[in-house]
C-alpha cells in the first residue's frame, strides 16, 4: 500500500507538470530532450510527469518523432473559458482603476454595427456628470471608441459609414476620416474633440477578443475645460493601457 504523498511534494510536481505545458504550448514540436533541458528536469521526471497530461489530452506526442504539442483537451478548456467570459466583468478592474487615476469618467462600449453600444460607465463624483446611459447607442465616426474600433476594421466598413455631422466639428469627410484613423494605428488610441457632443472630449483605445479581433473600447470622457488638448496627449497611452491589460484578459496577443 502507497505511503501517505506529501502536500508539499504534489504542489512542487504540479507545479513542474503546468511548466511541461507551458513550454510546449510556446514551443510546440519540442522533442523530450529540448523539453527536458528547458525546465531543467530529467527525461525519466518529463515523461512521468507528462504521462497524466497526455492522458487527458492536454499534451499529445507524435508517435513517430516523440515530439509534444498541446492536446485538443486544451481546445475544450480555452472555449469553457471564453464562453464564460464577461466584458464588463473582465473590464470592471481595469475601468474602476483607470476612473481613479485620471478622475474623469470611464465608458466601456460593444462594437454592434453600425453603432457603438456603451455597456458600462465609471463616473467621478467630483467631476460633472456624462449624458451618456447604458444601453445607449452613438454612431462610429464621431465617438473616440468608435474610432477605436473603426481604425482596425476593414476599410469597406469605412467606406459604408454615412458620415452625418453631430456637431460643428463632426468629421464629415471620408478622407479626412481615413486620416484620422490612420493616426489612431500608429498612435494606439482614438481622441473625439468636441466631434459628438459639443464641449466634450474623448480619448480611446480598442479592445480585442481572443481571435485578436477589435471588439470594443474603453475610454476617458470630460469637458474640454478639464480635458485639454495637452491632457489628451497624457490620457492618451493611460488608456491604451488599460485596453492592452483587458484585451490580454480576453485571450488577445494582438496588444
């Protein structure tokens, strides 16, 4: 009859197995020598340990090379994950972080086309209090998230977009659109000056899922008097941050 394992001693060989997993989902094709020599294990320790894993199909091994890569068990854990995947749950961190650090309110919207819808908002008491609700719909080309989003689709959907005017400043032509989302790529995040609602500024970022397709965007809004054309320019890869952070949550590598 087996003797009683230690605790310790199974938390250390799990904690070796997740590492046999984790090197061969970065280096898939990796023989049992490679293997064994990146964890710093013995061979005989490797296939003990992965021996479980293979089992339940987490690790497959080529039956004529012996080399590893991930099991289809891992496809079966990644879409249990995604499917209980919340956006607002995942963001809610990251918006009440981000709300606190610049004191201005915090939207969080769904790219539903033609619109954005805005699924949540963090306000700062101190500050005076967006238009914006929940559930709340705002066109593409003149919202920062909407041009979060805009900026890494495809340039028909720019192409299909009726351009109407929401203000004086409002965007209106397509080229100059194409320009400005052409700044948003290289910049990393998207800015609404007084586009949407006069007298407010936004500042952006996308967000993407875990086909590193962009699927939404967090922002920073306020009026123009406390969102300056300098602040933007701090704002700016604050929130791109905090997008990059969520998107990772997601399962995206594309940020």
């Amino acid at each position: 009859m087996l003797g009683h394992v230690p605790e310790r001693n199974q938390s250390a060989s799990l904690r070796r197995a997740l590492a046999v997993l984790e090197h061969v989902r970065e280096h898939p094709g990796v023989s049992l020598t490679q293997l064994a020599d990146a964890v710093g294990l013995s061979k005989s320790t490797v296939l003990r340990l992965s021996a479980p894993l293979v089992e339940a199909r987490l690790l497959e091994r080529d039956r004529e090379t012996g080399a590893y890569r991930l099991g289809h068990g891992t496809l079966s854990l990644g879409q249990s994950y995604l499917a209980t995947l919340d956006l607002r749950s995942v963001a809610a961190e990251e918006s009440h972080r981000l709300m606190t650090e610049v004191r201005e309110t915090v939207h969080l919207v769904l790219h539903d086309p033609p619109h954005v819808v805005y699924i949540d908002k963090v306000e700062n008491a101190a500050s005076v209090r967006m238009a914006s609700r929940i559930g709340s719909r705002s066109p593409l080309h003149c919202t920062g998230v909407g041009k979060a989003i805009l900026a890494w689709l495809p340039e028909e959907t720019v192409a299909g977009l009726t351009l109407e005017p929401r203000t004086k400043h409002t965007i209106t032509e397509a080229e100059r659109l194409r320009a400005d989302l052409a700044h948003v790529r290289r910049r990393g995040y998207a800015v609404d000056d007084r586009e949407n609602e006069p007298e407010v500024r936004c500042v952006a970022a996308p967000i993407f899922n875990h086909d590193d397709a962009v699927t939404a965007a967090i922002s920073v809004s306020g009026l123009t008097s406390r969102i300056t054309a300098a602040r933007v320019r701090e704002l700016g890869p604050l929130v791109a941050g905090a997008a990059a952070r969520i998107s990772r949550k997601l399962g995206s590598r594309e940020r």
